[in-house]
C-alpha cells in the first residue's frame, strides 16, 4: 500500500492560512466523501508527520477493518465505530485524543451513506473537540470508478493527483438544534464544491 501510495505526482491545492493551521500543530479534523476515502489519510501522515499520530473511525466490519488494518500499517490510531454500532464511544474517544493534541479525521458520509450527504458526526466530534473542520477532495488525472454505493474512486498508480482543502469550518460550544443543522448543511455544500472541482480539475 506504501508503494502504491507513493507512485502519485501530487499538487497541493491550499491556500496559505489553512496551511498554516495545519502545520501549526493544533489539533485539527479533516473531512472527506467516502469515495475519495484512500488518499486524504495519506496525505496528513505525508506531509505532517512530525506532528502527533492521526486518529481516524474505522466501520467494525469486515470492510472496516480492512481499512483499519492499512490505517494502522500507516501509522494512525484507529477508533472502532460506526453510526450503528459504537459510534458514539468512538466519537468519545477521538475527542479526548484531539484533547491530547492529536489531529483526526472522520468519513462525512459515514461507511454507508447516502453518498455526499454529510451526516452529524463530524459537526458533533468538532464541537466536542472544539476543533476547526477542514474539508478534502481528490482530484485524479486517471482513476477507476466503481460501481458501489458510494462510486469509490481509485486513482491509478502514476497518475497526477491534486488535493483540494478547503476553508475551516468552526463549531461554536453553544451551538444546538437548528444552529448544528446549518453547519451540516454548510459542510455539506463545501465538500460538494470540491468534489465537483475534482471531477473537472484535470480536464478543465
């Protein structure tokens, strides 16, 4: 998996302040669609990896775990949970890793979907945490789409890849009910956003 990994040409699309947030050491929890679940956990172990190990949730599945296994083999802390089976004491647990000065990240549509529908968890665990939200997309000049719930993309070994970071998202303490619901929906407009500027990036 390393070396397949490290077959990219990869570009950094980012602008200069998140950059710095996410250099700075500061916790943060970064957020992608599940098809573009391979290489954005890659990219935060690559390219900041003098920094504490990265805590991600892993489905207790047998999909999940072979997730959790690749996780692991990278270098990351993996939290077993899903939203139907112990995502609530995985979300628990990550927090008090972020706590600890670890940075995280969290699927936004969870391990079944909807596809690009951004569920609660990760505008829970960021108020929690008290934690910026930074949203990722992968870009892929060649790559395989498959035919699953979520069209999983697979970029293809010495393909050229962009990672496109969004703007933080901030969940405030007191923000509840109504207030919790604009954010998902906020950050589900954002991810949409670089998900269709991935689909284009190479072609445009």
């Amino acid at each position: 998996m390393r070396g397949y990994l490290r077959t990219w040409k990869v570009e950094l699309v980012v602008s200069p302040a998140v950059r710095g947030l996410a250099v700075s050491g500061l916790p943060v929890l970064y957020t992608s669609w599940h098809c573009h679940l391979v290489f954005p956990l890659f990219y935060a172990r690559h390219y900041f990896d003098h920094l504490p190990p990265l805590v991600v949730m892993a489905s207790p599945s047998r999909d999940g775990e072979f997730i959790a296994r690749v996780a692991r083999g990278l270098g990351f802390i993996v939290c077993p949970g899903s939203r139907r089976k112990g995502g609530v004491q995985a979300l628990q647990q990550m927090s008090a890793y972020f706590r600890q000065g670890h940075s995280g990240g969290l699927i936004a549509d969870g391990s079944r979907g909807p596809a690009r529908e951004a569920q609660k968890g990760v505008i829970f665990l960021a108020r929690e945490a008290q934690v910026p939200i930074i949203p990722l997309a992968v870009a892929a000049s060649r790559k395989i789409t498959f035919n699953s719930w979520d069209r999983f993309q697979l970029p293809l070994p010495f393909s050229r890849l962009a990672l496109l970071v969004g703007e933080p998202l901030w969940v405030r303490p007191q923000d509840r009910g109504p207030a919790l619901e604009r954010l998902r929906l906020e950050l589900e407009a954002r991810l949409n956003r670089l998900f269709h500027q991935s689909q284009t990036y190479f072609s445009a």
